[in-house]
C-alpha cells in the first residue's frame, strides 16, 4: 500500500528541485496541466464556478491559462478570498474540498511568475486526494494517490528532457 507520509519529503524535494530548472512556457503548461488534473476530481471545478460565479468550462479555464489571460480569475479569486470574513455572523467553514479546490487553483493562478506557488499548487492536489482517501471509503482513492505522484514526477520529467506532453499527459486516470 503507498504511504504518502514515506514519500512526501523526496516528492517536496524533487518538485522544488526540478521547477527551478523548467523554461517560463514550461512553467506556465505546467500550471495549465496542473488546474486541469484539479478540475478532473469530483466537484472541484463546480466548486470554482460557483464560488467565482463564473460558468466557464475545464477547456476555457485552462486554455485561459495557456494564452495568459487569467487576469479575470485572479480578480473575482482575491475578491471572494477578501470578502471572506471567518469572524462575521454569517460566515460558514468551507469544506475541505472546497478549500483545496480554492487554494490550488489560486495557486495555479499565480504560479507564471512563482514556482513556489506552482510547487504548492502540485502539493494541494496530492492533499485532495490524500484527503479523499482518509475520508471515502472507496478504495479507489489510494491507487489515485499513487497514480498522481507518478503522473506529476513523469510530466515534469518529460518537460525538463523537453518530450512532447499534452495537457492531459500522465492524467488518463483522472480523466472520467
């Protein structure tokens, strides 16, 4: 059985280490790949469009992602994160889903520029899943952990020897 506490420590190292060494295009495909892998787990994507109050496909967010043009996620994204008051009456806890489904998409969001954004962005999906596995009780989400680890080291793999990758490469297993 794979134990994510065994794995985690040389899965942080491997993503800090390699994300220094991909290209600003490679960055950016990455982060793309990486909201689509995220949008591939149950409720992640209606979690955003509802939040965001945007109607937007998988496809239109992700190639929004490829041609940099998220500027109208980042903004409606920070306008709900500072609206977001946890000491007001009506305020309700999100649930775990939905704030790895926030986080990793804000990450994705912001990781152009910050490959420690894109590192976390990787790690939230892992934690999604990690989290589905403690709480489902569907075997299923074990084997999706173990898959999600392989799939991130093979696309960022492919990436730095520069082998041609597709925004679904590695994810075939997500992919409903």
């Amino acid at each position: 059985m794979f134990n994510i506490v065994d794995e985690i420590d040389n899965y942080q190292a491997f993503i800090q280490n390699s994300l220094k060494n991909l290209s600003d295009k490679q960055t950016i495909f990455l982060s793309a790949w990486c909201v689509n892998g995220l949008f591939s787990l149950p409720n992640t994507l209606t979690v955003i469009q509802q939040k965001l109050g945007i109607s937007d496909s998988k496809e239109t967010i992700v190639d929004s992602i490829l041609q940099g043009n998220i500027s109208s996620y980042q903004h409606k994204l920070q306008h709900l994160l500072d609206t977001m008051d946890e000491y007001a009456a009506n305020y309700e806890e999100p649930e775990a889903h939905e704030t790895y489904s926030l986080a990793g998409f804000n990450s994705a969001l912001n990781s152009a520029t910050d490959t420690e954004n894109l590192a976390y962005a990787l790690e939230v999906i892992i934690n999604l899943i990690d989290h589905y596995a403690q709480t489902e009780d569907d075997p299923v989400w074990e084997r999706t952990l173990k898959e999600e680890f392989d799939a991130q080291h093979s696309i960022i793999n492919d990436l730095l020897k520069n082998r041609p990758v597709t925004i679904t490469s590695h994810h075939d297993f997500l992919i409903s």
